[in-house]
C-alpha cells in the first residue's frame, strides 16, 4: 500500500500536513505528537523581519469552531532560519514555510532570505484576513494576486504553494490568477471572515473586532471550494477548512486534493494530524486501496 503523495516533486509520505497558523514551529506539539508520522509540517508565517502581531483578545470559541486575529506575530526570517529549522530537521518530515509581508517588497524580501535555507516548499500566505496591510489584500484582487506571486516565485528558489482566501466572490479566479502567475500548487481555504460580540461588555470579543473562523463548521464551504479549485487548475491542491479526522481528509482527496492539513483540530487534540494519517491508511487497508490516486477527485 503506498500512501505517497507528491506536491511538485517534492514526496510527502504520507497526504497530512499541518495547517500554517495552528503549529507554530512545531515545537509545541513534538511533545504530544509524532512529527515523524507526518507528510509535512506547514509553520506559522514567516516575515523578513520579527512581527509583534494584534493586541489580545485575539482568539475566542465560536459554534463549530473558533476566531482568530493573532495577526501573524512570529520571530522573523533570521530566527527562523537558525532555530526552527534545525529543530524540524530532526524529524523525518517535509518543512514548509508560510510567508508573509505587508507589501509586495516584504514578501520578496522574505523569499530572498530563504534562498538556500534547507526547508522544501514554501507557502506564500495571500490569505490572512488579521492584517490591514498584506495577507488577503493581496489575495482577493486576481490582479493584485497574480503580480505579487509573480515577485515571489522570480526569487524562490523552492516550489510555490500559495495559499487562497475563501473571501472572494469566485476563488477559481483567484486560483486561475495565481498559476498564470507561477504557483507550482495551491493550498485553501484559509480562514473565513467571522465576529463574536459579548452582549453584556457591549463589546466585539476580538479587540480587532473581526478574525477569521476555523474549525468543523467551515467543513463544507472549504470542500466546494477546494472540489472547484481542482476543476479549475491543474497544479496539485492541498485542501484545509474543518479537518478533524480521517474521513473529512478523505472527503478533500476525493474532491481532487492531492494532500490536506489539519489546522484548528491540532487545539482540541494535538495528536491529530498524526491520528488523520493513521486513519486514511487504515481506510485504504479496509477498502483494498493500494494508491491514493484511486480516489484522488472521484467526484466528477
Ligand atoms: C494570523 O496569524 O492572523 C492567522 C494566520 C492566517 O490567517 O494566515
């Protein structure tokens, strides 16, 4: 039984990946999770320099999932590069960097500070809704997409996934735009524009007032989304929105995914990611499944 997938050359061993955003460096979860039994760890973005990202609150429960504005605060490129890769290198999984900027010279800056840095894919996050200047501003506009993926893939020196927002009217425009641009593959849906208000503060809960929601409820939004997209391109596909185990993974492989991440799961259970990837084997035994490609985008 082979549970292999390839992403642009790049061989993943398994079709789990974690979601950006949800793992951080994966530091923070080797002590309840096997990195090993993953496809890929996908990290939290990454910009040229450190961001302190929005003031708290920033994360509150929603029905079916949970808000978010952490607004991509991480360390920066440097301390990247010097400390979490080597920590993932450990592990015998693919490492994908997500990457962000606030303008289009950011994001080249941080693709060029990677070059030559041992990671395999790079993710480039046009997608977050927490930021008032970059992430989906760059990812709703096809134009805009298109020119600021064409920047970055010029200077990477790995295959480019980039990542799609599920705030669009068509995302397939975004998608078509972002491949004319040079994406060797996609990753959606990142989160969907949500609010929660405390009736009794008379208050928004996120101090930034709204994020961007995650969990189970987006399931069904982030499959249509994800089945069109794979209608409408042909670069692999990593499907995300509401995986929590096996048969949801399923659910995006046979709407044409080549690979899926787990993203708001990882909070409630950090094993799983590595539970998904056990699951989908175990499916694949039972069903007599000896390639994952015999039911990659069944759903005509
Ligand atoms: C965030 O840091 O605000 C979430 C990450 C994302 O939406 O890409």
């Amino acid at each position: 039984m082979n549970t292999k997938v390839n992403i642009c050359s790049v061989e993943l061993k398994n079709p789990v990946m974690t979601a950006s955003g949800t793992f951080g460096s994966g530091r923070e979860f080797s002590e309840f999770t096997d990195l090993n039994k993953l496809g890929a760890v996908v990290v939290k973005g990454v910009a040229a320099k450190p961001w302190q990202g929005n003031p708290p609150p920033r994360i509150a429960e929603v029905y079916g999932g949970m808000l978010n504005s952490v607004g991509l605060q991480n360390p920066g490129a440097d301390y990247f590069i010097k400390n979490d890769i080597p920590f993932l290198r450990q592990f015998d999984t693919k490492i994908v960097v997500n990457i962000c900027g606030h303008s289009e010279q950011e994001y080249i800056d941080v693709t060029e500070k990677l070059r030559g840095a041992d990671v395999d894919l790079l993710e480039l996050n046009i997608s977050c809704p927490n930021v008032s200047e970059g992430g989906m501003s760059f990812g709703t506009d096809p134009k805009v997409a298109e020119k600021v993926v064409k920047a970055v893939k010029k200077r990477a020196d790995k295959p480019l996934i980039v990542k799609l927002s599920p705030n669009v009217t068509d995302i397939t425009e975004i998608a078509r735009a972002a491949v004319s641009g040079g994406a060797d593959a996609l990753s959606l849906i990142n989160t969907l524009t949500g609010m929660k208000i405390d009736v009794k503060r008379r208050k928004s809960v996120l101090y930034r007032k709204i994020g961007g929601m995650s969990g189970p409820a987006v399931k069904p939004v982030a499959l249509a989304m994800v089945y069109k997209v794979c209608k409408a391109v042909d670069v692999p596909v990593i499907g995300m929105g509401g995986i929590s185990n096996a048969e949801d993974a399923l659910e995006f492989i046979m709407a044409g995914a080549t690979a899926v991440s787990i993203g708001t799961a990882n909070f409630t259970d950090p094993g799983a990611a590595e539970k998904v990837a056990e699951g989908i084997k175990k499916y694949m035994s039972h069903e007599g499944i000896n390639d994952l490609s015999e039911i990659r985008g069944i759903i005509d």
